[in-house]
C-alpha cells in the first residue's frame, strides 16, 4: 500500500487492533443470526509526509450508509460548540444575506441550522440519507451525495461557490483525502475561507485515545500533515485554533494561495510544538501498540474483577469508540450485558461485532447498577450531568482512556 496523500510506500505499522466490523454498522436481532463482515483495523504512518492511515480495505460507500445512525444533534454540548462557531465566524468573515455557506458533511443540520436562522443562504452536501432527511426536515437544502472535486464543480456551475466551507470531523473521514481538498478549493471563492475540525493526531498520541481509531476514519492528522495536503491543492493554512473537543482537536483555517488573507502566529506555535515533540521523526509513531494494549487490559481486569464479585457494569454512549474499545478488548454481554444511548436510532439495535444490546436510557434507572461506563469519554462531564440521579443511588462512574479512572 502507498500513501493516499503522497505515494510513498507504507513500511511503518502505527497500531494494530486486529479485524472489526464498521463502527456504526449497528445490527438489528435478524442481522445477530447472519455473518458478520469484519476488516483489518491497522494503521500506518507515512515516512514521507507523516501522514497516519488505515490500511485498504473498506470503502466509503461501505462505511456511511443510508440508514448511518449517528446523528450530531443527540450531544447538546456539541449543539452549543456549534453554536459558538457559527457565531464567531459570521462575525469574523462578515456573513450576511448575500454570502453563502456551505457545510460538508451536515449531518441532520446541527450547525447549518444556525446560519439558517440569521439568515444567511446555506447548503448542506451529507451522503446518508437518514441524517440528510432530518436536515431537510428543518428547512436546510442538501446535496445527498459524497464531496469531492467532481461534485465541487457542479455546484460552482450551479451558482453555490461559497465564501465559507466548513467539514466538522468530515477530514478524517474521506478516502481520497486529496480529491476533497481539491473540491473545497475548488467551491471557495477568491477570497473565501475554509474551516475543518478534526481530531489532533498529537493528542490522540499524547493520551492514548486509540479506541478514536475506526474504519471511518481513514486519516489521523497533524498540522504538519494538513498544510502539505491544502499545499497541493493551491490552498494555504492561515489560522488555527486548538480546541478540546473529541479529546483535543484542531480547527484549521485555509484560503487560497492567493488570497489577502494574512498568516496568523497561531500557525507557527502549533507547527513548532509538533516538531518539539518529534512528529516530522519515525520515532513519535513508535511504541504506540503497547500504550493500547495496556487500556485494554486494564479495562478486562475491572470488567472480570466485578463479574467475581457479583457486581453490576452497564455502559452508556454507543458510540464508534466505544466499539472500537469493546472489541479490541473482546468484550461481550456475559461482562456488559446492555449500552444505553439517547440516539432513538441505535436504540433496540446491537453493538457491532460485541452485540451488546442498546436500549433507551430509562434502563439505568431500572437496572441501577453498580458501575456505569462511559464509552464516549470526550462528554463524560455532560453524561455524568445527565446521570446525576443514578449517582445520587450509589452508583459510580468508570472511563477507559487515557486510563482507568472509578468516580
């Protein structure tokens, strides 16, 4: 396999977590009696560019379905984020009635709902028809298709080139990570802006968040990885911003080659801490297999220790890193017997590969157990809130990474 950015062969292995199914491929009871479809969930680390992969096998069309279930609006804390950004930025880029925005990977609308209540013109691009159709829902317009360079110009020649174009946690996602970026070179006017949130391959290294390593994303990156890519596609990084969300993020800003737009310092201090910390080096991409293995561990010791002692474990959130974590680890019903989730489209369906039932969050209450693990970790404060009452009953939380940690 070589490089999906710059072609170069692929020598050296970053993790390893053997075959899993898709992370959002949720089964229904008919699907538990059929075979199941796994892949190899291995990652490289390109010498050349540094950019961290999944190896090929599974494709987009494969990953992203009609029926995907993960819809952005279940999490309020993310409702607020996106709030935030879509107040800040019309007032950083001017928005207005006469501008346009337009969102890749809108999901059920979370954020474009948003620009659409200030009035100003928005489109949402989402493949899935399940979280496009609650979009359209709102009054949002949406292309149902994949982005790429090909769609990108079809929308210029239908008059949508766009003086934003925003991706939250869409970068990771695409398989030909340069044909996208093409695309929003090509979409963005002269002197537009591009925004893309991704999680920050320093962080994921720096705390351990292997179970963020799935199928559907077939990229982890950096800064310095991120500013070769918009090279080649004539675009430039001009701010950045570091944020906590998904466990440390990124929000990267890029224009094109020409634009006016001045180069923020922010740039540089980010580029300067991920050289500080030895990612344009092999030697950062190493030794991170047994860092995984140890959450796992740790994790299966708690799990065995209470099913000894006769006490109960329940999850919550099932979330594609939960996934992630539980089959990595082998974990099954006979250790977690449910996973409780808000998302009305994963409920009364089963973890894929686990299958560990999902059932609505009324069944906490009713079932009270001792411990309570919260797969998605990156809202552990919000779930918590949620759970207060359960709490309040004796009952404690556990997360898994970066460590195991009983509250």
């Amino acid at each position: 396999m070589n490089c999906r950015h710059c072609h170069a062969p692929l020598e050296q292995v970053f993790l390893d977590l053997g075959h899993a199914p898709p992370s959002n491929a949720y089964l229904d009871a008919a699907a538990l009696r059929a075979p199941e479809t796994t892949f190899p969930l291995r990652l490289f680390a390109c010498g050349r560019c540094r950019l961290v992969q999944t190896e090929d096998y599974a494709g987009a069309d494969a990953l992203f379905s009609a029926d995907y279930a993960y819809f952005s609006s279940t999490s309020r804390s993310w409702l607020a984020h996106a709030a935030r950004y879509a107040d800040m930025i019309t007032a950083r880029l001017g928005l207005d009635a006469a501008s346009r925005v337009v969102e890749v990977a809108s999901n059920d609308g979370y954020l474009l709902r948003n620009f659409l209540a200030a009035g100003i013109p928005c489109l949402g691009v989402e493949p899935t028809d399940s979280t496009a159709s609650a979009a359209e829902a709102l009054g949002i317009p949406v292309v149902r298709a994949f982005f790429g360079e090909e769609l990108a110009r079809q929308l210029v020649a239908d008059g949508m080139a766009a003086d934003l174009v925003c991706g939250n946690n869409v970068y990771a996602h695409v398989p030909d990570i340069n044909d996208f970026t093409r695309g929003l070179a090509t979409l963005l006017k002269s002197e537009g802006v591009v925004t893309l949130e991704f999680p920050h391959l320093m962080r994921l290294v720096e705390f351990a968040q292997f179970d963020t390593v799935y199928h559907e994303h077939f990229s982890y990156l950096s800064l310095l990885t991120v500013e070769r890519i918009f090279a080649g596609a004539g675009l430039r990084v001009v701010d950045v911003e570091e944020l906590p969300t998904h466990g440390g993020s990124l929000r990267v800003y890029g224009c094109h080659e020409a634009a006016s737009r001045v180069r923020s310092e922010r740039v540089d201090a980010v580029l300067g801490e991920e050289v500080r910390r030895g990612m344009d080096t092999a030697t950062f991409y190493e030794d991170f297999q047994g860092r995984a293995d140890g959450i796992k561990n740790a994790l299966l010791t708690f799990l065995l220790e209470q099913k000894r002692l006769g006490r109960s474990v329940a999850a919550y959130g099932a979330a594609a890193k939960g996934n992630t974590l539980l089959n990595y680890a082998g974990v099954r019903p006979d250790l977690l017997p449910f996973v409780c989730d808000a998302a009305a489209a994963k409920q009364d369906r089963f973890m894929p590969g686990s299958h560990i039932p999902i059932l609505a969050p009324g069944a906490l209450e009713a079932a009270r157990p001792d411990f309570v693990l919260i797969l998605p970790w990156n809202i552990a404060d919000e779930v918590r809130e949620q759970l207060a009452g359960l709490a309040a009953k004796g009952t404690r939380f556990v997360t898994a990474v970066p460590r195991l940690e009983v509250t």
